[in-house]
C-alpha cells in the first residue's frame, strides 16, 4: 500500500515537472519570438552580435572635475600592468607621501592615512591599500545607457534661483 | 717516464716541419677549418641566445616568461616583441661572450635545482632581480637603450607626465631608464626598503 502511494506520489510529481518546463519553454519561446526583451547588448537574446572594439584608456593627465565632493577623482592615464599586490604598490611609487617631491603627482589624500577610528597612521591604511578599489581610469567608450545625474550646483540653483553661484 | 717521452714526441711533432702535408694544404686547410670552427662556435652561441632556448627550462617558461606575456614587451598593438635575450644579452659581441660565461652559473643553478620550484624561486626573486637591476644601472640600461634611444624620443608624442620626468631626470643623466622603469616585464619582489 505505502509502495503504490510513493509510486503515484512519484508519477504526479514527473506529471507536474513536465508540465512546468513545457510552461517556462512556451513562454521563453514567446519571449524569444518578440524579442522585445530590454538588454545592454542591444539586440536580440538569440542574435550573436559583433562585440564592438575594445576602448581606448585615456591617458593625457588632466584632471576630471568631480561630481560630488566626495567622488574619488578618476585616473587620468594609463596603469596597464601596474603592479599592486602585498609586494608592491606601484601607484605608490609616484603617489606616496616621500615620492611626490620627486614625481610632482597628487599625493594620496589624508584620509588614507587614518585608521577606521579616524586617527592618521604613519602609512597608508591598509583598507585604502588597493587603489582601484575607488579610483579608475576612463576610456573613451559611449555610455550604454543615457543618465539624468545633475550637479548638486544646478540642482540649488533650480531650487532658489536667486542664490548665487559659487 | 712513458709519459715524459710520449709529451717530448708531441712537441718534437707540433714544433717540427711537415713532413708528408704541402703548405698550401696546411694554409688553406687552416683556413677552412677556422671558418667552420668559428661558424659553428657562433651559432651554437645563438642558438642559446633564442627565447625557444631560454624557455626550454621549466624555471623560465613557468615564472618570469609567463608575467612576460602580458606585458607591453610582448604583448601591443605594433607587434614588435622583446624576446629573453634582447633584454638580458649585450648584443655587443664582447659583452656577449662576458654574459654568457656569467651564465655559467645559472647551468650551476640548473642542475642543482635552485629555483627548481615557484617557492623556491620566489624566495631568491628579489637576489636575482638586484643582479639584473645592478647590472642595467652599471650599463646605463644598454639594453633598454638598444631599442629606446633617447635622441629619437618624440616628447610631443608621450602622454604630459612621460614627457616631463623623461625632461627632468633622463635628459641630464640623473637616473637611468631601470630607476623608474623597474618591474616593467617581470613582477617585483617585496620592494620595502628599495629605492625608487
């Protein structure tokens, strides 16, 4: 009796699977045949699209204006191949404190120095170690997608014309 | 005595005259001879100046010739590539011959086993880089220079930075090309301590 129950337990449950993959399989399929399915690639799910060249990094060493105040800046060069492990920070051999007299390069900020209770350290915390982390070069790639960010300026401006801008 | 007799016949040979060989045949034999002597000499030599050498070696082709192939040395949009030899052979005939017997010792190391591992390698990396680097300080980065000479340096065409330390301290030989250019094919060992 208990054998015969598993066995139509297990008949209904083989029943039910079928029935949900011919379920997920139709509505994939309607899906695909629309193809009206919103993605970053631009074109259709079963559609193999040339992948486009790859971007070039910028490399002329001008400053980018941030969009917040606390926006790490971008890097503006190329850092192909600099090393950054427990051996060696390349972005430090330029960057560091003791190295900017030589390299003239944006010494890293303060707040790398301090520790999570606030109090500055003698070297780079080991939490801002890894640079890239926050900082990253930009290429000249077209943005997948269009934003609508506004600069904090004209967001004040918008809300009390009269204030003058700083 | 045997031996002192047989060494006096080699010498009454090799100083006496011919006796059965013309000299025409001895000058222009010699001649030959030297040609496929010195021939061969050199191309044994180059053959142990080529990458396909170098790799042939587990303890080359595993560590330092795998960083290499990501890097710009051999890797980049020109496809002209540094091999082994063109970074870490004189190509000064001289100064050839002077590296090669320095690399005696790296058969030494071979048979031994002295970096026959990634841990053991690891372990002397920063030993074997300080002779590489010793060695481009002391020759003015010859072998950077064989390729990069600064004469033809187009500044206009490097990025601002390049431009300006390359003015700064190449210009007046305040440093040379591996001072700044350290770790540019290969990964660096723990660099505390090191100068920059």
């Amino acid at each position: 009796m208990r054998h015969q129950d598993r066995q139509g337990l297990s008949a209904r449950a083989v029943l039910l699977a079928c029935a949900a993959v011919l379920a997920t399989a139709l509505a994939a399929g309607s899906v695909i045949a629309a193809d009206t399915t919103a993605t970053l690639r631009k074109d259709g799910i079963s559609s193999q699209k040339a992948p486009p060249p790859i971007a070039r990094v910028e490399n002329r060493d001008l400053k980018r204006a941030r969009n917040y105040p606390e926006q790490p800046p971008t890097i503006p060069h190329q850092i192909r191949d600099y090393q950054i492990d427990r051996n060696v920070n390349k972005c430090l051999t330029c960057h560091s404190r003791t190295a900017v007299e030589q390299s003239q390069a944006p010494m890293v900020s303060v707040t790398h120095f301090m520790d999570r209770d606030g109090q500055v350290r003698g070297a780079v915390s080991p939490r801002r170690y890894f640079c890239l982390q926050c900082h990253v070069p930009q290429t000249d790639a077209k943005p997948l997608v269009g934003n609508t960010f506004t600069d904090v300026d004209a967001v004040i401006q918008e809300a009390v014309p009269g204030r003058k801008e700083n | 005595m045997a031996l002192r007799d047989s060494i006096i016949t080699l010498w009454k040979t090799l100083t006496g005259p011919a006796r059965h060989f013309s000299l025409g045949f001895l000058t222009f034999g010699g001649f030959i001879a030297g040609i496929v002597f010195w021939g061969g000499f050199n191309t044994a030599l180059e053959l142990t100046n080529t990458e396909t050498f170098c790799i042939s070696c587990h303890e080359m082709r595993d560590n330092v010739y795998a960083e290499l192939k990501s890097t710009i040395h051999y890797t980049n949009r020109s496809g002209v590539r540094a091999t082994c030899p063109d970074c870490h052979v004189p190509h000064q005939w001289t100064d050839k011959i002077a590296r090669k017997m320095q690399a005696s010792k790296e058969v030494w190391g071979k048979i031994f086993g002295t970096i026959s591992t990634r841990d053991k390698f690891l372990e002397k990396r920063l030993e074997l880089a300080g002779h590489e680097w010793e060695r481009l300080k002391a020759n003015d980065s010859l072998e950077c220079r064989n390729c990069h000479n600064f004469e033809f340096m187009d500044f206009t065409a490097q990025s601002k930075r390049a431009a300006d330390h390359h003015a700064r301290f190449l210009a007046n030989k305040e440093k040379t090309c591996i001072d700044c250019h350290k770790g540019i094919a290969h990964r660096l060992p723990d660099m505390a301590g090191i100068a920059k």
